[in-house]
C-alpha cells in the first residue's frame, strides 16, 4: 500500500484530539470489540447512551493546543502518510471521501463529508462519551467517524488479525461506509432492535463492509482533488488479503469464540467472518455499490 509521495494531505479532514481533557462523564462500555458491538447497535438502532453505560453529552472535546496539532503539522505530504501511522489514517480519509466525492457527482448527487476525530483514552460524541475500548465507530448524530490508533494494535493481539496498513485502511472505510448508509437513509428505515444471523444490524455492516471494497477497488485511479492524481498509488494482492484477514477477525462467530468458547448466531450483530469476507470481497470484486445489497 502505497501513497504518492508528493500529494498534498488534507488534514482538515481529521480532527486529533489526543491528549484533550475531556470533561467528567462515565464511559463503562466493556472492552474490545465487544464493546465496540454494544455501541454500534446502540447508534445505530435507537438505543440510548444511557442503556449503553455511556454519558449523555454530547459536547465537542476541548483539544489542547498541542495535541490538536499533531496532524496538521506533520503530516503534510504523502511521503509523510508512508511512514507514519496518523498521517496514513489522514491520507485513508482523503482517499475514501475522494471517491464518495466523485461517486456521488456521478451519479448526480452531492456528497456530504464527515471528519474523523483521532482520540485517546475518551472522547465526548453526540452518541454519548465514548472510550477507547468501544474500538472505531461511526456516530450518525454528529456525523463522525471515531478512532483510537490503539485498536490497530487489538486487532491484531487480541482478534489474530494478520494486520498492515491495508487493514487499518478496511477498518477506516468500514466506518465511512455507515456515513454513506446514513446519506442514504439506510440506517434509519434499518432501525429494529433485533440481533441475529439475519437482522438488519447484520445487514447494515455487511454492507459497509462491501463499500469499504467498493472503495478499494477505485482508490488507485480515483484523482485527488488537490493534485488531479490518485492519492493512493499502489494497492497489492497482500494488501487485499489483508484486509479479508482483518474482516474475518472482527466476525461474530470468531469473536465469540474466542471470547465466550462458543458461538450463538441468535446474538450476532456484525455477521460471520465468512460473511464479512464475502462482502467485502464483493465489492472490491465489482467496484459496484449497487451490488451491495445485503438486505435482498
């Protein structure tokens, strides 16, 4: 995986506030991914923060001075993106809101962005005060993605993900994938409250599994806004694989394997590791976001 070295990073895009003093509020989500379950349900299926053990407020956090500055100094340039992990994080935002872009001008539309705010430790949303252990998530109220760089090093410890920059990447547009949902109304008419091998919870991140491969397979010819040249210049098979590892860690049956010793589809939320493979997969196959229907 590889950025042009000499392409302008648009840090405006991502908000770093590691290190900010969040104001007091309880943040009791359990740990890992299976917190990380908990919350997505809850933002995405009308469960409140309080059922969630998260606080209610919705404030934005009050970075430092220093730590706000992290990403907008340093990472400049592609070159930068290729050798430090923040900076690739800002370039994967830029090469992922790049293609919405022109995807959505294709098609006739316009393309909303969304920021993603790097933290640490907690972070205030409009879905509630968050930690790090709920891992990525998209917030619909306030249009964000939220990451902790932390995970990276979870997902592949804890859930045997083989890792690399390319299963961060999938990690990234997983998450934009559920902003493109929420553009298209998805996640509201989705809304049930049901668990299960074949819930709408399910359905909804398979299908941001499948645009997070949509996206894969455009990234290298999509221009750059700033430069008229793709951002991200060199995508390999290992890449890819990759990423298939990394959708396959973060199943349903693999993680409650792993974590409960055994498996019971009745809960699932996310789908089988099969499943996320197969969908991610599908996208990248096609290139298509019509064929990312997954609640046919």
């Amino acid at each position: 995986m590889q950025f042009d070295d000499d392409a302008d990073l648009d840090t405006s895009e991502v908000k770093d506030v590691r290190g900010s003093r969040i104001p007091g509020g309880r943040a009791t989500v359990g740990g890992g991914i299976i917190g990380f379950i908990a919350l997505i349900l809850g933002v995405l299926f009308g469960v409140g923060p309080d059922q969630l053990g998260l606080s209610g407020g919705g404030d934005e956090p009050a970075a430092s001075a220093s730590s706000a500055a992290q990403v907008s100094q340093s990472c400049r340039k592609g070159s930068d993106a290729n050798t430090r992990e923040d900076c690739r994080i800002v370039a994967v935002v830029n090469s992922v809101q790049d293609f919405w872009r022109s995807e959505y001008a294709r098609r006739g539309g316009t393309y909303g962005s969304a920021a993603t705010v790097v933290f640490s430790q907690r972070v205030p949303t409009a879905c509630g005060s968050a930690t790090s252990a709920v891992g990525p998530f998209y917030c619909p109220g306030d249009r964000q993605v939220y990451l902790d760089l932390g995970f990276f090093d979870e997902l592949r410890t804890k859930f045997g993900s083989s890792g690399g920059p390319f299963a961060q990447a999938y990690v990234v547009a997983h998450e934009y994938g559920h902003h493109i949902q929420n553009l298209m109304g998805t996640l509201s008419r989705a809304q049930d409250g049901r668990t299960g091998a074949n819930s709408n919870a399910v359905r909804v991140e398979l299908q941001a599994d499948c645009y997070a491969g949509v996206w894969a397979r455009h990234a290298t010819t999509t221009p750059d806004d700033r430069t008229g040249r793709p951002l991200l210049t060199r995508l390999t098979d290992a890449d890819i694989r990759d990423g298939l590892d990394a959708a396959a860690a973060v199943g349903d049956d693999r993680i409650q394997e792993r974590f409960q010793g055994r498996v019971t589809p009745e809960t699932w939320t996310h789908g089988s590791a099969a499943q996320r493979q197969q969908w991610f997969y599908e996208g990248y196959r096609t290139g298509d976001m019509a064929r990312c229907n997954t609640f046919r």
